[in-house]
C-alpha cells in the first residue's frame, strides 16, 4: 500500500537540503546556502533525501519535471520547510498548456506546497507509490490534480491527502474539464486513494474518474459548488457534479463524503452505455456507502445504469435521487427511512473553506452532522466501516455517544477512587467557578462537603479508605469529614 511511504525510515546516509527564493545554484543547498531552482535541487537530490523549500513565492516560467525516483525503504521527500508555506506560481510560463509539477517517477512524498497559475494541470503524476499531503492546488488551468498514465506508465497505489483543490478553470474549453480531482483514462492502475481532501469551485467537477479502468478510492472528503460560473464565461460548459464516477469499468469506492451545492448532481456514474466513448466503456460494481448529498441541483444520487452497483447507508437531502435497474440500494434515506432538515445540527456550510485542524484534517464543524436524538443514528448496516452503537448511522459521520461519568468521578477516567478524592480536596473551597475536574459533583459551582458525599457515594463506603494509598488514607479522611461539617456550616449560614 502507499500509506507504506509514510513509514519508511529515511536511508542512512539520507540527506537534508534547501531551496529558497533568495538561494542560489552555487551553494551547497545546506540550510545556510540553498538551492534556488527546482529543476537543479531534483537534480541533485538521491533516494532518501529531504529536499526542504523554504517559504515565499515561487516565479516559474516552466513546469517541475521530475523524472527521478527513490525506493520503497528510500524515498525522496519535498517538503514546506516546518511553520512555512511555499507557493509555487505558474503565472510566469508563456505556454498554454505546461503543468505545474509533472511527476513521472515513484516512491515521492510531497508535502505543504501551494501550486497555482498553471497554464494545464497543477499537479499531474503517472508514477506510483507517491504520497501527496497538505498541498494547495488553485487557480490552475485544468485539472488541479490528476492522475493519469500512457503505455508505459500506469500510475498505481497514490495517496492524496489532506489536500485543497479549488477554482481551476480551463478557459480554453470554457470550463469544460478542469476538475478538482481527477483520475482519469484507461491507462490508470489499481490502488489509487484520495482521503480527507476538499474541492471546491472549480469549473467542471468536484471528482472526475472519465474512462478511469481501475478503480479509485474516495474518502472521509467533501466535494461541494463546482460547476457554477464564477469567471463571468458566455460560453461556459463546466459539468457541476460533485464526484463523478464514469465512464469504464474501474470498480471505484466512493465512502464517508460529503457533497453539496453542486449544480449538477451530487455522486454520478455517468457510465451511460450509449455515451460517445468508444468503445461504450462502462462502470460496473462501484460501491457507495455512508455519504452525505444535500441540495445538488440536478440529483443526489444518480446510479441509472443496469449495472449491479451497491449503495449502503447513505443520506439524501434536499435533493431528488435516481436509481434504476440492478442496482443494488438498502438502508439509504430513499429506502424508507425519514430524514428531514431536523436531524442536524447545522445545515449551514459557514467555516467549509476556513483553515485545517493542525493536523491538516478537515474543519470540525456541525455541518450536516447527525442531532444525538436522529432517528438516522444506528439505522444503517455493517459495510465494514469503523462505528459506535448497536449499528452505522446513516451519512458520512459516525457519531460519537456521550460518555456520562458518575458525579464522584472527578478525573474523568471512568474510575472512582482516590485520585477523585485528591482532586476534590485539592479544589475544596471553591465558592464560583467550579467544574467537574476541581472536585464540583453537583454543577453548583462550588466545592464542599456534599461534593465529598456525592464521591463517598459512588465510591462505596467499604472501597472510600481502600481507594487511597497510604500513609495518605487517615490524613485524608479527616480532612474530608472537617470539609464536610465546614460545608454544612457554610451552606446554613
């Protein structure tokens, strides 16, 4: 698996090098003498090297091409240098249709570039085994990010991660194909995962797998207002669906995503059998479970093809759903199950293109996650995903049940016992501003002699002396019943 990249120990010998906007060719590419262009420093660097770019921006006139590789137990790595954000513009390059970063080798991991202003792709790779995380592709003028080989390059077993795509935009064609995402044509190889990632506003689509022959993992992403014409185009043709499956035979994975506002429709095997592809290649078998479609303005879920495609636990709202033929659908909102804009606590998407958690995961947000009393909670079936309770919620999120802790249970472990009572007395006297933690038992605020009751209690009397260490227990003990009287008196006065 390429998630294997990530646990390769670097190769002794390994080393770490430098390139900046003030470096230069001439150095050493040290930390203190970096390397100034990449076409140079790719040069340079060897299996298991760490080649570090330094914050600032870029000004190319040509793409990165890169067409040197390292190993399974030696990668190269490119990365932000830590606390820093590279952004590698395009804008420069006279040409119509170069790349940004043409990655034609294996066994790289690429890390916390933002590339933009690509004349074609961004980021386009027919290597294998790479790792691609935290990246910013935008702006580009196509695809932002594609997977795609040739006959002799089949690219196989990538893992995009944690990455934005958003507001590329083919002016060429009028927004016709540039995708957020894209895993595109026969040539493409098996194993291929996108997780955690965003895409947002581009011209075309969301996610597009066009003639895509093996199949291609989507996960725990969103995928939300491709499509709409925000370059003012008289002209403009982008598609607007979220994640768009067809057209081949590629076996694709679509599970825990969110897709919405997309124009056209939401999840999409356009895998019509009379389409202009020829030969008429077309999906069969791909699997959607535990999805989350909301307000897509052509469909949620359109799966009209007789192919015997497998659909689990997934939630439409605020949007109409087609499926026809052999497919195979249960346990999904349009199967009998009730769902209405009350089982969420936000149906507002505020905050969906705001800053990644520290690390680099999506935005917490109460965005189309599932109220605790939603009658949608344990009402899916096992498809083999992680989930709490009885059964798997419906949708992409899986929710978490309260965890309820005795009131004597002042550390929160689960466990009453003395360090509940070395916390209460460590707090005991408090008379505002009390939680749980400081020995508060009750939510008054405070902490007394009844919060010392409330542990006794649920400790147990026989256990309340066993639970603290000695030579502590009689100290302890006493100072607890002189809290208890001071906690009588204070409360009577």
């Amino acid at each position: 698996m390429c998630i294997g990249v990530f646990l390769q120990p670097l190769a002794v010998g390994a080393g770490e090098y430098y390139i900046s906007t003030t470096g230069s060719n001439g150095g050493s590419g040290g930390i203190d003498s970096p390397w100034s262009t990449f076409d140079y420093a790719i040069g340079q660097i060897n299996p298991g090297d760490t080649l570090y770019v330094r914050g600032g921006t870029y000004d190319l006139n040509s793409r990165i091409r890169i067409q040197k590789g390292g190993t399974s137990g030696a990668p190269i790595s490119m990365l932000a240098y830590p606390g820093e954000t590279p952004i590698l513009d395009f804008d420069s390059n006279p040409s119509s249709s170069d790349r940004g970063i043409q990655l034609e080798r294996d066994w790289w991991r690429i890390k916390g570039l933002t590339v933009q202003n690509a004349p074609d792709n961004g980021i386009w790779v027919s290597g294998s085994n790479n790792v691609f995380e935290q990246l910013v592709v935008r702006w580009n003028g196509d695809s932002g990010f594609q997977l795609s080989g040739d006959s002799s390059r089949q690219p196989s077993n990538n893992l995009i991660l944690n990455t934005d795509s958003y507001e590329n935009y083919d002016a060429n064609n009028h927004g016709e194909n540039a995708d957020g995402f894209a895993a595109k044509f026969r040539e493409l190889g098996p194993g291929n995962v996108f997780r955690g990632n965003r895409a947002w506003g581009n011209s075309d689509d969301g996610w597009d797998f066009w003639a895509a022959a093996n199949g291609v993992t989507v996960e725990n992403s969103w995928s939300f207002k491709n499509g709409i014409n925000i370059w003012g185009d008289p002209s403009y043709a982008g598609d607007g669906n979220g994640i768009k499956l067809g057209q081949d035979s590629g076996t694709h994975t679509v599970n825990n995503n969110l897709v919405w506002g997309n124009p056209h429709n939401g999840i999409d095997v356009n895998g019509n059998a009379n389409s202009a592809v020829s030969p008429p290649y077309v999906p069969h078998g791909v699997t959607v479970n535990n999805n989350t479609a909301f307000a897509n303005g052509g469909r949620n879920f359109r799966f009209d093809e007789n192919y015997p495609h497998v659909l689990r636990n997934n939630i439409s709202l605020s949007g109409s759903v087609t499926i026809n033929g052999p497919v195979d659908d249960a346990y999904n909102t349009w199967n009998g199950i009730s769902v209405d804009a009350g089982d969420f606590l936000s149906l507002d998407d505020s905050g969906a293109t705001g800053p990644r958690q520290a690390d680099g995961s999506l935005p917490q947000l109460d965005f189309l996650r599932l109220v605790a009393d939603s009658n949608l909670i344990d009402a899916g079936v096992d498809v083999g995903l992680p989930y709490n309770g009885a059964a798997p919620d419906l949708g992409a999120y899986e929710s978490t049940p309260a965890v309820v802790y005795l009131p004597g249970d002042f550390d929160e472990n689960t466990s009453v016992d003395g360090a509940d009572l070395a916390r209460w007395l460590a707090g005991f006297g408090m008379t505002s501003g009390a939680v749980h933690g400081d020995g508060d038992a009750n939510s008054d605020g405070a902490v007394f002699g009844d919060d010392f009751l409330a542990w006794q209690r649920d400790v147990g009397a026989a256990a309340a002396v066993a639970a603290v260490p000695e030579p502590l227990a009689v100290n302890l003990a006493i100072v607890a019943l002189g809290a208890l009287l001071a906690g009588v008196r204070f409360r009577t006065r």
